[in-house]
C-alpha cells in the first residue's frame, strides 16, 4: 500500500519504522528538514519538507494515489483539517490523532460528516488499557478479544508460583483450567511455547483464557489480588483526567496529585469525584502525608519517564498492591522489568498499535482481514484477531496437521459466540474468528500463518 505520514514526531517516527518495514511505500512529511533527513536515511521511506495541511505539499507526496493518510502532528486542529483535505485530493483512508477531550466528544461527527476513517487519542487508549489493568489486578497487562470474550493476561512467575518446573502440556490438566500459555518472555528471550517447554521461576508468561476462567486460574494459583478500591495517580495531564473518569464510573475512588495549580483547578471542575491535591510527588513526605501506603494502587503519569519509574518504585516500596508506570522509551522498559516494576503503560505503542491494525485490515478487506491486534511480551510478539473468510483453503483440517509457519500458535477460535481453546483434533472453519499468536509481524492474512 501506498501510505503518507504526517508528523515526525515520537509517534510519527515510530510508525514510519514499523510500516516501512512492512513492505508498503511510505512516504512522511514534517516541516522540519532534518527530521525528515533523517527518517528518509533511517527507514527508505520518501520525505517531502512542509505542512501536512497544504495541499501542495499533499500533491507532492502523492496523494492522490495514496491507500491511507495518517495524520499524528501534535495539534489536532491541523490533523483533522490534513485528513479533510486528503480526502478531497483522492486518499482512499485517513487516519488523525485527536488527543483534545473536546474533540473526543465528537468522534463520530467526524467519522461520518468530516470522511476521517480512523481517529486515534493515544491518551485515551493509554487510560482505558491501565482501567482493564486496575480492574485485573492479578495481571501485568490485559488484552481483550473477541468483544471480551477472551483475554490475553501477562504475569510474572515468582517464587513459590505453582506452575514454576511444569511443562506446557500438562498445565490445563493438572490445574483443571482451559487456558492457554502463548508466549513465554525469559530474559532476552521471546518464544511461542512448545508442549514440552518447562516453566522456570522468573518467566513473564501470556495467557489465553476468558475473563471467568482467568479468574478461577489465578485463584487456583494463589495469585488472584483484591479488587482495586482506591488509586492515586500522580501527574494530571490527559490520561489522567480519562483514567479518573472511568473510575469514578465503576465506583473507584481516585485521588490525583499534579504539581501544576491551574491543572488542579481545572480538574478538581472537570472531576467531582476525585480529590485533586496540589503538591509535588516527587517529595516522598508528600505521597506518604497523602496516603499512598493505603492505596491499592498507584498510577504513575508524568511527563517524565525517569519520574515516574523513581515514584512507581517508592509506591511499591511502600507495598501499594498494584503499581502502573506509564514510560515511552523503549530502552528503560528492560530496566524496569530487571527491577520487578511490572506494569508498564506506552501510550506511543498502544497508538501504534492500533494504527497498525487498522492497516492490516485495510490491506486485505477481500480475505481473511484483521479485525483486532494488539502488541504483546515487550512489543516482541503480535497477537492478532482474524476473521476466516472464503479464501483461507485450509478449512476442516485437524490443527495438527496443518503446516503453519514457525513462530506461529493458534490460541483461540471463536465460532457462534462459543470459545474454543484448540487442541490438535480442532479446525478452523469459515467465519470463524481466530487467534494467532506469532513472532512473525508482518501477516496479513490468515492464510499467512500456513507454510508453503
């Protein structure tokens, strides 16, 4: 596909790094020279220098011939105004990151009225991942499918965990739970299990499973957590305020400390529910004079990554059960797992994502399209919702005797709402949804994960 990328920022970058090395003709434009110089150099992608809100500088990229547009400067007002006219100059899809709570309200006027295709507020999507975390303490991250008919669970195997030493094969049976382990993170490794692979103390392990059987799984293992009650969140910006909503929504109480008076002003308006306090968190007096050690759990959100991994770790000092830490650069991830911080939010790769996924659908409408990807262990591994269509051909043959690719798992089939974790005698059969789990990032077709 033929795709344009506005905006060389952070997201911007990323998505130019990761499109490109997806075999589509990317072309990205920014007004700065050398941002655009050094992309071109990084990723052979073309680069036009300019306003993305110009319609010259559209027609330079190619517009017109271009399958999707995607917009990610950092105002929305100029992301929505370039997708409009893109869409007038012959882009068949756009896509514009709009992260104004203002905006968001009106998503599907400009879905339907404006011709964007997608919209994305990576704040937002970032708020809503840490909610499932919150309401799923027992797990590092959650990933939902299938409508949330399954969920994809990461947790980390500590000492005294009862599946420490057991091989694959034998967890369903000797737990008496239909789960599935799909990935497994050890060190530097990241592998797609097979049936003999043996679980070690400190694994990061992913699990498939519904949200019922996850529970009665973990309550087997003696790691199910409380439900979360209270969260402080430390930073005010705009995951912040969408985090806060939600939670007063499903009857979590939240207290939010931001160094800024005039956001504390306006958040103490815009959320009757929670209790703004005005205060520098980075002073430990502070979070221990407002409680922090009574939390179930606290959420990091600076703007800083560095502020936020030295607070999550005073949190979990101070044995706060649940401690989420937003970071966006990739280097110190690693870091923080060798530290024991697990819950670790991006809001640049939860928007990636997304986006991505997006893409993989509009790549192959006709066929058996994506209709959900999420990135999972460390960004290193895809999980991926398709739809079986007409053209797969491997129709009713017994999953065991299927060629697929290596790297590649079938986790889940979804067929007439009834969830099936597949074992060797399964098949997959048309208009079924189906799970792969794979460390090949690039499929985009069901028909990918079978072997030549």
């Amino acid at each position: 596909m033929r795709i344009i990328i506005v905006g060389l920022g952070k997201l911007g970058t990323t998505l130019a790094e990761q499109i490109s090395g997806e075999d589509h003709d990317v072309t990205v434009i920014d007004t700065h020279a050398k941002l655009v110089e050094e992309t071109v150099n990084r990723f052979d992608v073309f680069g036009v220098v300019g306003s993305g809100a110009d319609c010259e500088i559209q027609k330079e990229a190619g517009v017109d011939k271009c399958d999707i547009f995607i917009s990610v400067t950092q105002a929305d007002e100029l992301n929505i105004l370039a997708c409009m006219i893109s869409k007038k100059l012959g882009a068949r899809h756009t896509i514009a990151r709009v992260r104004s709570p203002e905006y968001s309200r009106q998503f599907s006027f400009m879905r339907h009225e404006l011709g964007i295709s997608m919209l994305v507020n990576p704040e937002y999507d970032a708020a809503f991942e840490i909610s499932r975390i919150i309401q799923f303490p027992s797990a590092m991250k959650v990933e939902r499918f299938a409508k949330g008919r399954v969920d994809l669970a990461e947790i980390a195997l500590r000492e005294g965990n009862p599946l420490c030493g057991q091989q694959i094969r034998d967890v369903s049976s000797k737990f008496r739970s239909d789960v599935l382990i799909c990935a497994v993170i050890r060190g530097e490794q990241v592998m797609i299990p097979s049936g003999d692979f043996r679980l070690e103390r400190g694994d990061r392990i992913t699990l498939a499973a519904s949200h019922n059987e996850l529970s009665a799984f973990f309550k087997t293992l003696g790691i199910l957590k409380k439900r979360v009650k209270s969260v402080m969140i430390i930073g005010g910006g705009k995951i912040a305020y969408y985090l806060a909503k939600r939670m007063g929504e499903i009857g979590v109480s939240v207290k939010i400390i931001d160094i800024n008076v005039e956001r504390c002003r306006e958040l103490a308006g815009l959320l009757p529910k929670a209790t703004v306090i005005h205060a520098d968190a980075s002073d430990s007096d502070v979070l221990t004079e407002e409680g922090l050690d009574n939390m179930d759990a606290c959420v990091t959100l600076t703007g800083i990554d560095e502020e936020n991994i030295i607070i999550s770790m005073f949190a979990a000092g101070s044995r706060v059960e649940k401690v989420i830490t937003k970071v966006n650069r990739p280097s110190l991830v690693k870091m923080m797992s060798a530290l024991g911080q697990e819950s670790i939010v991006s809001p640049r790769y939860i928007a990636m994502g997304n986006i991505l996924s997006y893409l993989r659908a509009r790549s192959n409408s006709d066929g058996s399209s994506v209709r959900t990807m999420y990135k999972i262990a460390d960004n290193m591994v895809e999980a991926i919702e398709f739809y079986a269509a007409e053209n797969f051909g491997a129709f009713g043959v017994p999953i065991k005797k299927l060629h697929l690719k290596p790297g590649i798992l079938i986790g889940c089939i979804i067929r007439s709402n009834k969830v099936i974790f597949p074992h060797g005698d399964n098949t997959i059969e048309l208009h079924d949804s189906v799970i792969v789990i794979t460390t090949n990032q690039a499929l985009l077709d069901l028909r990918d994960i079978l072997a030549d």
